[in-house]
C-alpha cells in the first residue's frame, strides 16, 4: 500500500500524484469533444444512419452522467483509489473496443463503456485530490492544475480530434487514451493513498437505482427533445417519469439515515450553490462550442484541424487564469473568484450575440475566447473548492459525483434548449425558404448566445447569494 501522501509534507509523491489525477480528468474531458470533428469518417466508415450517428455523443453522456452519483458513493464505499484503477481500466478497455469497432454495436458498447468508466473515475480522481492535497497552499496549486485541465480539455479535444483524424484515422481518436489509462493505472499504484473502505453502514441500493435511472432519463429525454422536437410524445414521457424518479430520491435521501447523497452536504449553502454554478457553467460551455464550431466550419470555411486550432486562444487563456486563480484562492476565496469568472463570461457570450455572416475571428471571436477562456479558467478553481471540497472528508467522493453531474446535465440542458431556441429564431426567419439564409442561421446562433448570456448572469446571482466570502471547511454532520 502506497504511504498516505496527505500526511507527507510538500513531498514530490503528491506532485506525481497529480500528475496521474490531472491525467485522468484530462482523458475523460477529452472524450467528450475529440470524437466530434471524427464524425463524419465514422459515418462513411462504418456506414452509419444520420439518425444513429448522434449516439456515438450520446451514449457516452448518457452512461458518463446518469452513473456519476452512484459511482462517486462506490468510490467512497469501496476505496478510491481502487476504483480508480477500476475506472481507469475499463475506460482503456472501452477506447480500445471502439477503436477496434467494424459495426455501430460495437462503436456504441465500447462508447458507453467509456462513459460508465468516466461515472466512476471522475469523482474518485476528484476526491483523491481532495485527500492528497489538504486545506492550504499546495491545494490551492493544485486546484489551478485541475481546473485547467478540466475547462480546457473540451478545446484541447477538438484540437486533437483534428489533428488525429486528419494526420492518421478516426480510430486514433479513441486509440490515443489506451496508453494514457495505462499510465494513470500504473501511475495509482504508486503515488495514490488508498483510503479504507467504509463498510459500516448500509448502501442505499434503491436510492442508487433512482438516481441513476433519473438522471440518464433526463439526459436522454434532453437529447431526444432536442431532436425530435419538443412536443415529441416520447420524450417528454422519458422526461416526466425521470423528473418523478429523481422527485423520488430526493424525498427518500431526506428520510433515509444512510442516504446515497447525505443531507448535510445539501444543506451547505456553498456546496449547493457551488453545484448550481457549474451546472449552469456547463450549460454555457457546450453552447458556446458548439455553436462557434458550426459558425467557423460553415460560415467561415474553416477545417476540422483549424477549428480545432481558432479554440487555442481560450486554451491559453484558461491556463493563465487556473494558474492565477490558484495562487489568489487563499487571499480572495471562492466567492469573489466566482463573481470574476461568471462576469467574464457572461461578457463574453452577450459579445457573440453581435455574430453576423462578415464577421472576423479577429474582431468578434479572438475576444469573446480570450474572455470565456479567462473566466473559465478562474470558475473551475473556485467551484472545485467550493463544491467538493467543502465537504466532509468521508463524502468528498459522493460530491465530486454531484459536481461533475452538474455539469453534464447542464451541458444537456443548455444544448437542448439553446439549439431550440436557435432553431425556432432561425425557421420564423425562413418560413418559406427551402433552406435558410447565412444570415438567418448567424440570428438564430445570436439569439442562443443572448439566451446563454442570461442564464449565466443568473450564476452571478446564485454566487452572490449562496457562496460565503470564503469557502468553509468541511461540514460534519451526524450519518
């Protein structure tokens, strides 16, 4: 068993330890982009319908966010580190079966493989983090490096899947994350503490089954909305039965003594409001991807490699900021980090709202991503710290879990709604057109990018009100 890195001192084991954690985040945050820009390829390859196409996205996001809790809660059940080196394991596996894929089947198994493997890898990297970096400087750091992979992951992906799908094949775009497991795997073993199963008190199996069964209804019926339309009989059946599953949980985790989510960790303002934050966060991100890579590869005429490429500006910026928001947590605390961040991109989506068929990269893009990429950059830091690790040691695996839920659903939600909204602008544009105009889809982009601008000022809000002036410690409470 590996020594207990938290109790080391500024050792150079915690310093590889987060070199294995960040490794990890990076590779599950990848996934959600790089196959994105490989999508065509896959289509004519193995010869994909256009309306099964979406579930090489989707299955992923479909397994990744409705398992998050009950993973997070095996991991602090279980041990960490060892589902980790579980996580980490099956996600290799997954990559490398998609890879291999000569069939859809087969593409989709190995991509919700991959997406079970995120469930239960990301909030067990998230709490391990947590364990080997306590309250202090070095936290600080290493909550900069985190929040840095992590918001700038979903570029880094695009940028990546291009270069991959162009230089060798699409199948490098999951083959690319085998050797990467491989090392986090190796890499556990050494530098990772491994904390003690908690086997004193009953699993709450049902509240698992709900919770799992609510949020991957969710998610799915948000997908098919958007597809399908609004006033799709099948979708919003899925949607009212997972609404009525996860009204189910809750009433459960507030009666049940051993609850999969326990309440004290609800009741911390800043932990719910860190939670409520990035899960509108989340929202904007994958609006903001998504609609400036539409923009720049039809609109602009870019390719997959200089798409990839127009995002590093964010990246860069998104580096800068986590690095800086690490060294200024301890003077600022989360709060103030927060109302930065989420005026920064507020700014910056109400900015593209100005899109237009001329527009330039320069003058309209170039500053809305350095914008975004700073305000990214400094959110993820704070809502880490706010968010996780405001909570009690022996929960810090099950909010990692809510944490990173959050922003899956978000980016759901926020995809589905904003595209409808983009939609419906840019068909009463159109009404008689067989295809809409450039400048009918730009207004509709406009509009959505207004829209998002909206829902995140409302982060402002919640920060505002819910984020204490710095971020407590952890909450103890009767289990």
């Amino acid at each position: 068993m590996a020594p207990p890195v938290a109790a080391s001192g500024r050792s150079t084991r915690r310093w590889f330890a987060l070199a294995v954690l960040a490794g990890s985040q990076l590779l599950i945050v990848l996934d959600a982009t790089i196959v994105n820009v490989a999508l065509t390829d896959m289509q004519d390859d193995l010869d994909l319908a256009p309306t099964a196409l979406h579930w090489v996205v989707t299955g992923y996001v479909l397994a990744f966010g409705g398992f998050l809790l009950l993973g997070g809660r095996l991991a602090d059940r279980v041990g960490r580190r060892r589902m980790f080196i579980v996580g980490a394991t099956v996600f290799g596996t997954g990559s490398l079966l998609a890879g291999l894929a000569e069939t859809a089947v087969v593409l989709f198994g190995g991509r919700v493989m991959q997406g079970l493997a995120a469930a239960v890898l990301a909030p067990a990297a998230l709490a391990l983090l947590m364990t080997v970096f306590p309250p202090g400087r070095d936290r600080n750091l290493a909550s900069g490096v985190w929040g840095g992979v992590s918001a700038s992951g979903t570029a880094v992906g695009l940028i990546l899947g291009g270069i991959l799908t162009e230089a060798l094949s699409w199948e490098w775009v999951f083959w690319v994350n085998v050797p990467i497991a491989a090392i986090a795997v190796a890499g556990a073993g050494v530098v990772l503490p491994d904390s003690p199963p908690q086997r004193t008190e009953r699993f709450d199996l049902a509240g698992g089954v709900l919770a799992t069964a609510g949020l991957a209804g969710l998610v799915y019926g948000l997908v098919q909305a958007a597809e399908s339309g609004w006033t799709s009989v099948p979708a919003l059946l899925v949607l009212v039965l997972s609404v009525l599953a996860l009204l189910a949980f809750a009433r459960m985790q507030a009666v049940r003594p051993h609850a999969l989510v326990p309440l004290p960790l609800i009741r911390n303002p800043t932990v719910l409001g860190g939670n409520i934050v990035g899960l509108i966060l989340g929202a904007a991100i994958y609006a903001l991807f998504y609609f400036l890579s539409l923009f720049m590869g039809d609109t602009l005429g870019y390719g997959p490699v200089a798409v990839g490429l127009a995002f590093l500006p964010m990246t860069a910026a998104i580096a800068v900021a986590s690095t800086a928001a690490g060294k200024l947590l301890a003077r600022t605390g989360a709060r103030s980090l927060l109302v930065a961040a989420t005026l920064l991109v507020t700014i910056a989506l109400a900015s593209l709202a100005r899109i237009a068929p001329d527009s330039t990269y320069l003058s309209t893009l170039l500053p809305a991503f350095v914008l975004a990429g700073s305000g990214l950059g400094l959110a993820f830091v704070a809502l880490t710290t706010a968010a996780v690790g405001s909570a009690a040691p022996q929960d810090s695996g099950v909010a990692a879990a809510l944490f990173n839920a959050g922003q899956q659903i978000g980016g759901a939600i926020g995809l589905a709604v904003l595209t409808a909204v983009s939609t419906a602008r840019t068909a009463t544009l159109t009404p008689d057109a067989v295809a809409p105009s450039p400048s009918a889809i730009t207004q509709g982009w406009s509009l959505g990018f207004l829209v998002s601008a909206g829902i995140m000022s409302a982060g402002l809000l919640i920060t505002l009100v819910m984020i204490k002036e710095r971020s407590p410690g952890p909450v103890q409470g009767q289990r």
